[in-house]
C-alpha cells in the first residue's frame, strides 16, 4: 500500500511496458533465475554473508533472539514489540531467501531488525556483564584504530577479494586528471572499477559500451580507460589506435589514447 502510488504512476506513464519490464525482471531474476549467475543463486548465500558481515555483533544479536523466543514460548504470549522486530528481521529474509537471486545488498533492510535484537541481546546480560563487554568493544576498536592510522596493513586486509588486485592501479589513477572509462556490459567491470576507484582514489568512471569505447580511442582528446585483460586483449585488435598502457597487475590495465 505505502508504494501503491509509485507503481500507479509508472504504469500510467509507460503502460503494458512497464509491467512486462518491472515483472518480467523479477520473474528472470528471482522466480525462474534464467538470468542469473549461478554464484547469485546458491542457498547459502545469505548465510555466508551474514556469518561474515555480522561479526562481532552476531552472537550478540542470537542471544537476543534466543532470549526473546524463549520468554515467547514460556509465556505463551508475544509482546507486540517484540513480534514486530522478529517479523521486521525475517519476514523479509524468507522471501529474498525464496528467491533465485541473492545478492548482498538485498537483505540490507533485515539489519535494522537485527540490530535491535543485537541490543536486546546486550540488555539481557547483567549491568556488569555489559560494562565488560563495553569495556572490552572499546579497547578492540581503538586498538584497530591505531593499527589502521598507523600501518599500511588494514587497507589491504579489510577488503574482499574482489578488489586485491585492481588497488594495485591505485597509484597511477591517483595522478590521472578527469574521469576513467570503462565498459558496462555484464561482467566486464563498470561497477567493480567505479565502487573501488571512487572509494580508495576519489575517481569518477564512466560507463561505456564496448563500441563507444572504441569511438572513445580516436585521439581527439586524451582520455583513460581501464579494463579487465580478457577484454583489454580483444579491444585491442579493434582499436583504431594502438593504447599506451599506464599501469598493469595480474588481471587488470589502466591506459591512454595518447602516448
């Protein structure tokens, strides 16, 4: 009902088109997968990424669950807050687990759940259990603090895998003036280069398909690109000029137009 309006709108505005459109992506991506990689369907997707993301507050947030559903069944009575939380934090859960997509960012609105649980679960232990555990929180994060200021050591090591060998560019992008191209179709990188060169360069890229990029080569201006090697090889054979590479790791190349 709260986005009723919204799917009113964009039916008066587009008609049959955007129920084909709207729908027919959720079917393809969440009823029957047809579209989707296998990595994004397997069932414990969700699971992984909770039992990886959520530390340290995890076992925090199931001995507020555990302590809730036991006074719930002892009392044979749920307190409405409490229902409200528990169906806030699985309701959701159930029907993006049910479906044949699962991506990470989807289960973004159970962690507000969650996050009530996980202080409950701090509530439960007695005033000095809780002081302790402040205690103790606070002495872990100052000391991660100073490790972070101090070391080179926590930029590398807090990342995902996905981002290990494209920071290795880093350097190089951070001397480049004006925005970076690379190619939008699926799987060859847009949003890996643009979330990991905004956030650790501050640069903007620009999202190009293959043949605009190539169009993009012509040295009009100087312009910088950056690819993944297995596309870079073959964009090379169709370059109207020859690129000059800046820099380069295992598996990805940043370069240039222009010598």
């Amino acid at each position: 009902m709260v986005s009723l309006p919204w799917y009113v709108a964009m039916y008066a505005a587009h008609g049959n088109w955007f129920i084909t459109e709207f729908f027919g992506c959720i079917y393809r991506f969440g009823i029957d997968g047809s579209t989707v990689s296998p990595a994004d369907v397997k069932w414990s997707n969700y699971l992984n990424i909770i039992l990886a993301n959520y530390q340290p507050w995890l076992l925090f947030m199931l001995y507020g669950i555990f302590v809730h559903a036991r006074a719930s069944v002892s009392s044979k009575k749920v307190e409405d807050k409490i229902l409200y939380v528990f169906l806030w934090s699985f309701v959701p859960l159930a029907i993006f687990q049910t479906f044949k997509m699962k991506s990470s960012q989807y289960i973004v609105p159970v962690y507000f759940g969650f996050s009530i649980f996980t202080a409950l679960g701090i509530e439960a232990f007695k005033e000095t259990v809780r002081l302790k555990i402040a205690g103790a929180l606070v002495i872990i994060v100052s000391a991660l603090c100073v490790v972070y200021l101090a070391t080179p050591l926590m930029p590398q090591t807090c990342d995902s895998d996905e981002f290990k060998d494209t920071i290795k560019i880093i350097p190089a992008v951070k001397n480049i003036v004006g925005n970076i191209i690379a190619l939008n179709g699926r799987g060859q990188g847009y949003w890996h280069f643009n979330n990991c060169l905004m956030f650790y360069a501050d640069k903007r890229v620009v999202s190009m398909s293959g043949r605009q990029a190539l169009d993009a080569m012509a040295p009009a201006e100087k312009k910088h690109f950056v690819m993944f090697k297995e596309f870079y090889e073959d964009f090379k054979k169709s370059a109207p000029s020859a690129p000059n590479v800046i820099t380069e790791t295992s598996g990805v190349v940043l370069f240039s137009n222009y010598d």
